[in-house]
C-alpha cells in the first residue's frame, strides 16, 4: 500500500452508509483507493491535503480512456466525492456529469450511422437537433 492509502485507512475518511450493506462500503472503499493510488503514482503526493482538483480530473480522464461505461465512472465520482467532503478538500465532483457524457457518446453513435446511412449536410443537423431533445 501507498503512502495515500495508508493515511487514508489511518484517519478512516470514508463514511460507512448504514443503509446499504457491506458490499456497498468495500466497492466505495476500493474506488477511493484506486484513485489515491493512482494520484501517488502519477503526481508523487505525500498527503492526502494536497490532492486538487486537477487531481480528479487526471484520474476522470484516466478512467475514461481506460473504456470504463459512463455509470461506473459515476460510481467512482459517488465515492471520491463522500471522501472529499470527509477529508474537506478544495475539490468539486459532478457525478452527473457521467450521464452527460453517456448521452453525448449516444449521440454521437447515432449521428455515425446517420452519416452511415447517407443522411448529410442540413437533414443530419435537423434530425442531430431533435435527437438532443429526447
């Protein structure tokens, strides 16, 4: 274990939910530990206090180009911001923000076959359009 993780076992910053099982406490558990892990890896940090928000967003990044679906990286997003606000870092997380991004990949998978199909120019923005409002 890391430097990261062993503070952050040692000051136990993240809440149990009592509502929900065990199951639930150890996948929030390993989220953050991934996150911290792969903080110390990248950006050498020593303490916990000197995570940022540049920080988050590297290991958002990270998560996405790894392939991982847009609900696991809300997932993730869910458990970094309980531990954020635990440990009282200058750091915002949007798990929604992983919806956003599953409704533009959609998106854009649609307006691919369109093109595909040999819809263009002023046909494909109009039907781009409504399918945005849906």
């Amino acid at each position: 274990m890391g430097i990261l993780i062993d503070e952050f076992h040692r000051k136990r910053l993240l809440p149990r939910n009592r509502k929900n099982t065990n199951e639930w406490n150890r996948q929030n558990l390993r989220y953050v530990e991934r996150w911290l892990g792969y903080v110390e890896a990248e950006y050498r940090l020593q303490e916990i206090r000197q995570l940022r928000q540049k920080h988050y967003d590297a290991f958002v990044s990270f998560l996405a180009d790894s392939g991982l679906s847009p609900e696991t990286i809300r997932k993730y997003a869910l458990a970094a911001k309980k531990f954020v606000r635990t440990s009282r870092l200058p750091i915002r997380i949007n798990p929604e923000s992983a919806k956003k991004r599953k409704v533009n990949n959609r998106l854009e998978r649609i307006r691919k076959i369109l093109v595909d199909y040999g819809i263009e120019g002023d046909r494909l923005e109009r039907m781009s359009q409504d399918l945005n409002w849906l």
